[in-house]
C-alpha cells in the first residue's frame, strides 16, 4: 500500500527548499532502488513504497536531474512517452517501462494503462481507452466528465478506473492533480513489481547464467529502448539539408514551383523508360506507348515479355540480372529510384520532417507488435542508399556506425546451443565456415543459411536447407520446432523471454496460411532474439555515452549510429566494441557464440563500409 502523503511545493532551479525536502524524505529511506514517476502540467507525482510526494514545480527536468545525481533510482513510470518526455535532455540511467514489459510478458499491441494493470493482476483485459492515454494531459478545463469525481483509481472489480487509465482524471484543478499524480506513481510501484514477479519466474535458458534472470534483463533492455526511443524522437537525425535537395534534384529535377510543373516533370520521367517499353504495351494492346502506367506492374510485366523477358514479377532483384541485357530494364530500374524519392523522399518529405536546425525527426516505438523490432516513423527506417550522403555530422563531431556481422546466424547458435554452428561464429566470416561443413561455396552456404531461418524449401533454397539438416541437427529442430508451434497457432516465446503471438488458424483456411503462419514463428524465434541482443547493446552503449556529449541517433535493426564530438571519436568506436562484449558476455553467457561489428568514424553514413 502507498500511504503517507507528503505534499512539496517547488519552484524554479534544483537545490531550492521544495527539493530539499523531496531529497530529505528519500535520504530517510536509505536506498531507493525504484521511484515511481508521473508528470503532470504544474508538475510531478512521485512515489517508493510506502510514501508518495505531490511536487508542485515549473521545472519538472530539474527535478529529475536532482533527484538522478543523488539516487539514481531506477525510475518507474507507465510509459517512457509521458513521463521521460518531459525530461528533457536528462540523462535517467535506469527506468522500469510497464507499457514496454507488459508488450514482453504478453505480446500484442495494446500498451494502455488498463491493459497493462489487469494483465498484472491477472484479470481479463479491459475496453480499449476512449482516447490515447496520456498521464500528463491534465487540461484543467471544464469537468464535462466526471474527472473531479473519479477519486478512486481502481475499482471494486480490481480493474484500473477507465478515467485514471485513459487520462481524463488528471482535467482536474493542480492541487488534485499533483495528488492523482502521486497515487498514480505509487500504482505503477505495484504494477512493477508483479511484472518484475513474472519475469523472474520464466525460464532462463543461458548455459551458465550470470546476473538476473535474462528475462528480468530482457525487461530492463525493453525499458532502456523505450527510453531510447523518446530521446530518438527528440534529438533527431542530422540531416545536410543542402546535399539532400541536391540529391533529390538529381533524380527528379529541379524543385517544382507549380502543380502543372510537377505533372510535367512527373510525364518526362516516364516517357524515359515508355520509350523503351511502351512499343510493346502498343503492339499487344493497340494503344499508344503513352497509355503505358509504370505504376501497374501488370502493365510493366506484360511490357517486359513483350521484350522477351520470361520473369514471374517485376521486382527489383530479379531484373538487375538483366540491367544489361535491353536499355529498358536499366531505365526502368533507374526510374524506379527516382519514383520513389519523388513520391516518398523528395521535396515534400524534405519540408515536413527536417526542422530549421538540420535533423530529421519522426516517432520511434521500441518494439513492434511481431517479434519486437524497434521502428521509426517519417522514413528513417527506409532512407534510400541514395540519401545517405546526405546523412552527415555536424561541424565539431563525427558519425560513429556499428554494424553487428552476420547477427542473426549467431543468435540461431545461442538459442539452439548446435555446437558446429557455435564453432562457426568463431570466425568473423560466419558463412565461411559454414561453406566448408556444407561442401559448397561461399554464396551457397549463405543461402543454406537464410533458408534455414526463413523456412524457404523450393529450388536451390530447399536443397541448401537439406545440407544444412545434416551438418546442424539442432539449429534446425529448434527451428523446426518453432515453425510446428506456429503452424499449429501456439504462441512461441524468444530466448530473452518476449512472448509472440501467432494467430489461431481460421476455420476452413489453407494450406498457404498455415505455411505462412509457421515461417512467422520460425523467423520470430531468431529475430526477436537478435532484436533482445540489440536493444540490450543500445543500452549499453546509451549508458556509455552519458556526459559525453555523444548521442545514438539511429538504430537500423541491427546497426548503430552515434553522433559524437569529434573529440571523442575513437573512445565512442572502443565503446561500442566494449559495450557488444558486455551485452554478449551477459546475454550470451556460456553459449560460446562470438559477436562481431564492423565499427567506423565517418562524416557522413555513406562512407561507412
């Protein structure tokens, strides 16, 4: 229970008495391993178990900076959004996000207060909120609603009060609000711990197990990447503005002053390539070459065979084998580039999401609903190779990028524990190795590899899927057992202990679904592993980074790019070599798997090899 309400006022700075008195209460305490936090307008709701403050302030990330040097708690708060969002530049180094380990424990993609408290409690989930939750939306304005009346925040039936869970009970007047503020710190303490219960109490499959339970650890990473991504969102992508226009002017010309002026520039793009194919178009269809749309890949198919390419589709990869073969494949394939940095990233793109100050921002999630990839809106997970160049450091610092090699093949070691594949990532060229026990070559045994993870079984694919039965019994049972899961609509859990849901087979469905349903899950095991190992890595090295100045600026699924003085360039590069080391020791720990990245200092991502 959270009781003793003590209730603060602080204004301004740090050091005035409010937060003296704050500092005092959690002194008396000794150690302070967890504060519960919420962040309202006019202030902050804190709590530790058995007390709770109502904090009165204008400076809310001063408060926090305060209370982190001395305590270092570690802060727990329903969602990094809104709470750590109105931190500012403070560097918190340890948080407990329920939003981000209820996603762990229970998989899907509800994250709300409600959802999150009763899968805690153990009760059925509740109505989706009315509204986003939003701790901090506290209007003040006219209660139209009930707010002022929804003392309680949880109800006789256990579940959390649906206007505590979706925000409407902080649109009270500020003494009340700070109150709820704290109370609502003090439920996300309870919350906390019963999820902390819960990881605790799944397996750990490690070896040799070192420090909590790697479940307890995967909840900390999935904290530390939610944390991550509102400081993502924040700082930013440094973006040479002028470079970037360049660019895109290259490709689709110059800035269209006028509607007319982008559909003429639109129509002088396609008729580079309708020259080359809409004479096929014309001949089978007896229309103009004009009438050819670029757009309809039918159309495009149709062209092409025409021309006498015997292709099942118009994708990317299968033409560039025939780039050389006819001017119309390599104009196609260049107009395609063009196409979509004039519809995706071009001008448009370019005034939305680059502000005045150089970065390129959007929203950023720690995990998706499938296996728990981190994701980022505004096209930053999907810069075309072409924008690279433009990515680039600001005057005084450098670029530092990590890529981890081949980390998907080395996680498959660590999570079935086959000891030929183990001895394999000894090498820094995994798939050399790996050519050797398949007696084949190189691309082959990449392949082989790729097959086996992604349950590929056709053509060459599937007799590289048969070597690899042999020379890795045991990676390919744990997969094999992962894809039976799947095709049967049993949920799978990943090595870290996130839980993945599979759909349940519908009635009548076919055989296609329920492959597909099984390749989900055979994937999901490995890439939801990888992705525990990254966001553990990117914890890790965002620790490293704190009072350097340096920031992690972009995480591309398994690839890291900090931004750094340049000062401090090649203490970043050790950093994150040390800090793979660590992460691997620890997550890794008596598997035997080596991980490997190939780091480098740049001035812009492009010279990255």
């Amino acid at each position: 229970m959270v009781e003793a309400v003590e209730v603060v006022e602080v204004v301004g700075a740090p050091g005035v008495p409010g937060v003296a008195d704050v500092r005092a209460g959690l002194r008396r305490l000794g150690t302070v391993p967890a504060l519960g936090l919420v962040v309202v307008p006019g202030g902050l709701g804190l709590a530790v178990p058995g007390h709770r403050w109502a904090v009165a302030t204008d400076d809310p990330a001063g408060v926090l900076a305060d209370l982190e040097a001395e305590f270092a708690p570690r802060w727990t708060w329903w969602s990094a959004a809104g709470a750590a969002g109105r931190a500012g530049d403070v560097h918190l180094a340890r948080c407990h996000d329920l939003a981000a380990v209820h996603r762990v424990l229970g998989g899907g993609a509800r994250e709300d207060p409600g959802a999150v408290w009763a899968a805690a409690h153990g009760l059925p989930a509740p109505p989706p909120p009315s509204r986003r939750p939003d701790a901090a939306h506290g209007t003040a304005t006219l209660d139209l609603d009930g707010a002022a009346a929804a003392d309680e925040p949880v109800t006789g039936a256990g579940q959390v009060s649906p206007t505590w869970a979706d925000g409407r009970a902080f649109d009270v007047d500020p003494p009340q609000r700070l109150d709820r503020a704290a109370r609502w710190a003090g439920l996300a303490l309870d919350v906390a711990a019963a999820q902390s219960r819960a990881l605790a109490a799944l397996p750990d499959h490690r070896p040799q197990p070192a420090g909590p339970p790697l479940p307890v650890q995967t909840g900390y990473a999935e904290s530390a990447a939610a944390l991550l991504a509102v400081e993502l969102s924040r700082t930013g992508l440094p973006l040479d503005r002028a470079t970037a226009e360049a660019i895109v002017g290259a490709a689709v010309g110059p800035r269209p002053a006028t509607p007319a002026e982008e559909r003429r520039a639109r129509a002088a793009r396609d008729e580079a390539v309708r020259r080359h194919l809409g004479d096929q178009h014309g001949d089978r269809h007896g229309d103009h070459r004009g009438d050819l749309d670029l757009r309809n890949p039918a159309q495009v198919l149709a062209a092409l065979r025409g021309l006498g390419f015997d292709v099942p589709d118009t994708r990317a990869h299968r033409l560039e084998a025939f780039r050389d073969a006819h001017p119309a494949v390599a104009a196609l394939l260049l107009w395609r580039k063009a196409e979509r940095l004039a519809t995706t990233y071009g001008y448009s793109w370019l005034d939305e999401h680059v502000g005045r100050d150089g970065r390129l921002r959007g929203g950023w999630s720690a995990a998706d609903a499938a296996a728990g990839r981190m994701t980022a809106q505004a096209g930053l997970h999907n810069l075309p190779a072409e924008l690279r160049p433009a990515v680039a450091a600001e005057p005084g610092h450098v670029l530092v990028r990590a890529d981890l090699g081949q980390v998907e093949p080395r996680v498959l070691a660590v999570v079935s524990g086959d000891p030929g594949l183990v001895a394999a990532t000894h090498a820094d060229d995994l798939y050399a190795p790996v050519a050797a026990a398949l007696a084949a070559d190189r691309p082959t045994a990449k392949v082989a590899v790729l097959a086996a993870m992604y349950g590929q079984t056709s053509g060459a694919a599937g007799e590289a899927l048969r070597r690899m039965e042999r020379a890795y019994p045991r990676a390919l049972a744990h997969l094999r057992a992962a894809e039976e899961a799947g095709r049967a609509g049993r949920d799978v859990r990943t090595y870290g202990g996130r839980l993945v849901r599979v759909p349940a087979p519908a009635p009548g469905e076919t055989g296609t679904a329920t492959t597909a349903r099984g390749r989900f899950a055979r994937n999901a095991v490995v890439q939801g592993a990888a992705a525990e190992l990254f966001k553990a890595w990117a914890a890790t090295v965002r620790a490293g980074l704190a009072g350097s100045g340096g920031r992690i600026v972009l995480c591309l699924h398994d690839e890291l790019l900090l931004h750094v003085p340049a000062a401090h360039a090649q203490r970043a590069a050790g950093l994150l070599e040390v800090a793979l080391t660590r992460t691997a020791d620890r997550w890794a720990a008596g598997s035997g798997v080596r991980f490997v990245a190939d780091v480098s200092v740049v001035q812009r991502w492009s010279e990255a090899k």
